[in-house]
C-alpha cells in the first residue's frame, strides 16, 4: 500500500493505492458479464441496465449521461468491477443535444451525494451515456473522456436507442478504453465448482465412462499409504474383537452379584449433587438425582 499526490485531468488530490479485495464474483441471470481481451471483467446489475435504458427513453432524442457505481474486486480468473447502480441525472445536471452530452462538475458532485444514500458501500466505478439515434459505440470524444478516468478498471458504458442495435449497449474498460465482449459461455464462477473428495475423483471414471484421469504428481503413493492404513487398523479391530470374545467366553460361570442396583430412597445420591436438575412441575433435584 503506497500514498502518492496525483493530478491526472480532473482528479486531484491525495489517493491511497492497496489491492483489490478478495471476493467471488455473483453468478444467476441477473447479471451481464463483460470480459476484456486481457481478463478484466465488468459485471453489471440488470437493473442497472434497466435504468440506464429509462434514461435514455426519457431524454430521447437528446443524449444524456450518468455516474455509474460499484466496487473492484478480484477473485481466482482476475480482477473485476461491480456495477452495482445507476444514478439519473436530474434537471441541469447534463447538458446534451441530440448528438453531443456533457456532465457538468456540479451534476457529477450532487449524483454522488444522491448515490452515497442510496449506495453508502459503493464507489465510484465509470459513467454513462446514451446516443439515441446511433450504434452502442465510443467515438473519439467519449475515448477522450475516458482517458480522464485513470483507474485499470474504469467503466464506460453507452446506450443506444436503436431498436435494431446490436448489442444494445456497450461496455469499454479501463483508460484505454479496451473493448469488451460478453463471453458465451466462460469458466464456472467459484461458487460454482465442484469439489469432491479423493475417492470421488479416483471413481469418477467409472461413474461417466472416460477415461482414467492423469493423476497429480505424488498421488498415487498417498492413496496407496492410506488404503494401506484403513485395512491394518480395519484388521486389527477384527483381532481385538475376536480377543475380546474368547476371554469372556473363558470366564467361568456362576452367579454374580448384580450390577444394577435400586435407587436409594433417601441420603446423598452417586453423584454428589454435581448435576443440576430442571426446577419446575415434576422434578425435584435431590443431591442429583431427577425424582418425580
């Protein structure tokens, strides 16, 4: 974790650079996942998609813009950005024409109170635009902009109005404004993995018919040491056992005195009052022993 002064456009001021927390990404249908080239990801709320498209429904045909919110985190496929909220612009908070939007520093600062009510946990994670009449496309002046945001994980997100668009809305990433793609199909969120036991992986052959699994390196000897284990202490349990019922079998026969005894009417009980009784209807607690 370092401190460093930094003035990069718009930003000023003293920041705090430390690494991103440790946390499984979400999994289920309510969000889209978008993947750059090199493995960083945007997942984004579906209901932040609804609202950004409201948005663009209400302002339509003027374009219009927004401050996106969320957190960065990473987990075992790379690091990612949770966008997790959309705030509307309010009256005089944008300047947009049907070709052209600008957030002013006042509407950028009073979306950020509104969010930080909403959203108390969330950060700052990107922003938001719409064109209307055009493709879901960054043009030179949007990369301009995003270039201002210097975080590696830095959304920008635009929304077209185009019925026949296709995606309907896009996702760039970083300063660089790398381009995005949502992924088919991608590797099993963690949450998602399964994990079985040793003897799970060795039978799984058996159970779907593939073939035998390389095992890792080492394995084949740790699973020999314990099988080898579990039938020498298997076996001497059997030993123990049979000993056990010669010797009582060798015992000679006859009368012995009871081992059970009846309970005493009355005195201290075998217990030394070192029991606690339930008090309440039906019990009695005499020096330990429960009496009805």
């Amino acid at each position: 974790m370092g401190t460093q002064l930094v003035a990069a456009g718009r930003f000023h001021g003293r920041t705090v650079n430390a690494g991103l927390p440790v946390r499984p990404r979400p999994i289920g249908s309510g969000w889209h996942v978008w993947r750059t080239a090199d493995g960083r990801s945007a997942i984004v709320a579906e209901g932040v998609v609804a609202v950004i498209r409201a948005v663009e429904r209400d302002e339509s045909p003027q374009e219009t813009g927004g401050i996106l919110f969320g957190r960065g985190f990473r987990d075992w496929a790379g690091e990612y950005v949770l966008v997790t909220h959309a705030e509307r612009p309010h009256r005089g908070e944008v300047l947009g024409t049907v070709s052209t939007v600008a957030i002013t520093a006042e509407g950028a600062a009073a979306m950020g109170r509104r969010a930080q009510q909403a959203q108390p946990v969330a950060d700052v994670v990107g922003w938001y635009h719409t064109h209307p009449s055009y493709a879901a496309y960054f043009s030179d002046v949007d990369r301009a902009e995003q270039r201002r945001w210097p975080s590696p994980l830095a959304i920008g997100l635009v929304m077209s109005g185009r019925d026949d668009a296709e995606p309907r809305y896009s996702v760039f990433v970083g300063p660089e404004s790398a381009a995005t793609v949502r992924p088919p199909a991608g590797p099993a969120p963690a949450a998602e993995l399964e994990v079985m036991d040793l003897d799970e992986f060795l039978d799984l052959p058996d159970r779907v018919g593939a073939p035998e699994p390389d095992p890792p390196p080492g394995l084949l000897p740790r699973v020999a040491r314990r099988r080898r284990l579990a039938f020498a202490l298997t076996l001497m349990t059997l030993v123990l056992v049979e000993l056990a019922v010669i010797v009582v079998m060798a015992l000679p026969s006859g009368t012995s005195e009871p081992v059970a005894r009846e309970r005493p009417s009355g005195g201290a009980g075998p217990f030394q009052g070192a029991l606690t009784a339930p008090q309440g209807p039906g019990f009695t607690a005499r020096q330990g022993w429960f009496s009805p």
